[in-house]
C-alpha cells in the first residue's frame, strides 16, 4: 500500500474530489474529520485549547465554536501557529491508526485529503503522490463567499492565510483543474484514479513492510501497541 495526498485551497473543490475518490472505492483519511473527532470535549487538545484561548469559544454544550475560533485564529499568524501546534501531532498520531488499519486491509493506496499539507510538509516525505486541486482565483473567491456566507474582505483573508493555489499546484504530481464542469473533474478524478489502481507500487511497499516486520518483528509490535493505545 502506498500514500496519496489531495490537497487544495480553500473552496477550490477538494471536497468534491475526495468523495469522487470515495465513490469508486478509495479509502479516505479525512484530515478534517480526525481534527473534529481530537479536540472533542475533554481530549487533550481540547484542554489546552481551552487554556490558550478561553473559554469565551465554546458553545452552550462545551463544544468548540469552530466558527468564532477561526475568526480568531485567521486574524493572527501567531495565534494560528499555536492552535496548529496543539492539534497537529494528534491529526497525526490519529491518521496514523487509519493508515495502519488500512494497510493491514491490503489496499493499494488510501488518499489522505489534507488542506494543510503544503504548508506543514509533516507528512509529504511519507506520500507516493500528491495531488492538487486547483481553481482559478475568481471562482476560488466567489465560492467561498457563497458557501459560509462571507464578505470580500473575510473570503480575501481566509484564502491569504493559505499557500497560493498556484505554489501549490507547482508542488503537485497531480493536478485537478476544477475551475470548469463537475463532470469535467470527475473524469480526470477517473483518470488519476485508473493510473494509481494500475501501479505497482504498493508491491514494492508492502514487501519493505514485511521485510522490516520480518526484521524487526519485536519493535513493530511494540510500535502498533502504542499506536492503539
């Protein structure tokens, strides 16, 4: 099994791409999902959370106010360094369960679907491919306004927070251009998806993961208990 990461700017379609992906089959570790499920009421990232930005963010169930939480942090780039620094080693450590289950599964590849994965670069030495889902600027903005409901000026700071589309898309294996039709993106979602099906690649993975479980049999078990812990 091999790694695949999809990334892409905000509003510019991962989204539609990723559940394409899901749609014919492809496990997905969602990046947005696990960071949903690690800063739940009382985890530790929650906690400390909690300790840097008070308790002024949650809702009436204890709850993070996602919404009022990125007003704050997307206003300032040290605010947004110190809330990644809280949640971005237990996404990993999260993720990092998945691809075991999966790998264990024997699938020939799982896409991790991470927005910030350009920007972090944590997890671009572990991945095979990577892909990038692009839209011209326009249409990038014009979306994002319209999906949360924002004006210029908040949809212009969100999307300068992030790497630019075009950086991104130099840092890319793969590029989705979707800034046409839907069933424009989903053939070449087809065709990404015939070329990582037809590679060999994860022969290649899978048996340097017996060869070292072989080896090392001792430290991979004790690797895995510490992953299911």
């Amino acid at each position: 099994m091999f790694l695949v990461g999809l990334t892409g700017g905000i509003a510019s379609g991962k989204s539609t791409v990723s559940s394409s992906l899901r749609d014919l089959g492809c496990p997905i570790i969602d990046a947005d999902v696990v960071a949903r499920q690690v800063v739940e009421p009382n985890s530790p990232a929650y906690v400390r959370i909690v300790q840097h930005f008070g308790s002024e963010i949650l809702l009436e169930n204890g709850e993070i106010d996602r919404q009022k939480l990125g007003q704050i942090v997307f206003s300032s780039t040290e605010k947004r360094r110190m809330l990644n620094s809280i949640t971005h080693p237990e996404i990993h450590k999260a993720m990092l369960r998945q691809i075991l289950f999966y790998f264990l599964r024997g699938y020939r590849y799982v896409v991790l679907d991470v927005p910030l994965l350009f920007e972090t670069r944590r997890l671009t030495r572990f991945l095979n491919h990577t892909v990038v889902v692009y839209c011209d600027p326009a249409t990038q903005l014009s979306r994002l306004m319209q999906r949360d409901g924002l004006t210029q000026e908040q949809a212009e700071q969100r999307i300068a927070s992030q790497m630019p589309m075009n950086e991104k898309r130099g840092l890319a294996n793969h590029v989705i251009e979707n800034s046409g039709s839907r069933e424009d993106t989903h053939r070449q979602v087809l065709r990404l998806h015939t070329k990582l099906e037809d590679s060999m690649e994860f022969l290649l993975v899978r048996t340097l993961a017996v060869v070292t479980a072989a080896g090392l049999g001792g430290l991979l078990l004790y690797t895995v208990k510490l992953l299911v812990l």
